[in-house]
C-alpha cells in the first residue's frame, strides 16, 4: 500500500513541501478554497469542493492510497472547537 509506511509527521511533511514546491503557485489563484487531497508518491492530486469530495476523486485513481489533505490557500484544512469569542450564532 503506497504511503501506508509513512508516519502520519512524514506524510505532513512531505505533502507541505510538495504542494509548497509545485502546486501552490499553480492552484491558489483559480481553486482557493478547494480542498486537495495529495498522494505523496506520486505527487497525483485531486480537488474538490469538500475533504470527502477530494478524497473520493482521489481515492477512485488511487484506492489504496494515503492522501495529504489540505484547503487551498489556507493554513489549516478546518478547525476543531467552538467559534472564536465575538462570533455571532
């Protein structure tokens, strides 16, 4: 299984440096906001308008896989927790 020998650091590390390196220039300006989901081997990617939609592109070219996720131009993926203080319901 391609990545599966990966700790899940290395595969962080590998997925930044890679998208850093190839993909961001490339993507931010027409996708931001997307997310990606990376296959560090090979360095195939696909794109979609939420994790589960990236990840099942992904997934049907490479089915056993692990995959980098992020969210195109932004620092983290998403967020876990209550809304920031000030935020309105």
């Amino acid at each position: 299984m391609p990545g599966a020998t990966l700790d899940p650091d290395e595969l962080a590390r590998r997925g930044q440096d890679y998208y850093e390196r190839f993909l961001r220039a490339k993507l931010e300006p027409a996708h931001r906001g997307k997310f990606l989901a990376l296959e560090v081997e090979t360095g195939d990617y696909a794109l979609g308008e939420t994790t589960v939609d990236a990840l099942d592109r992904a997934e049907a070219k490479h089915p056993d896989s692990v995959f980098y996720i992020l969210r195109v131009g932004h620092r983290t993926a998403g967020r876990i927790g209550a809304p920031f203080a000030g935020a309105q319901p």
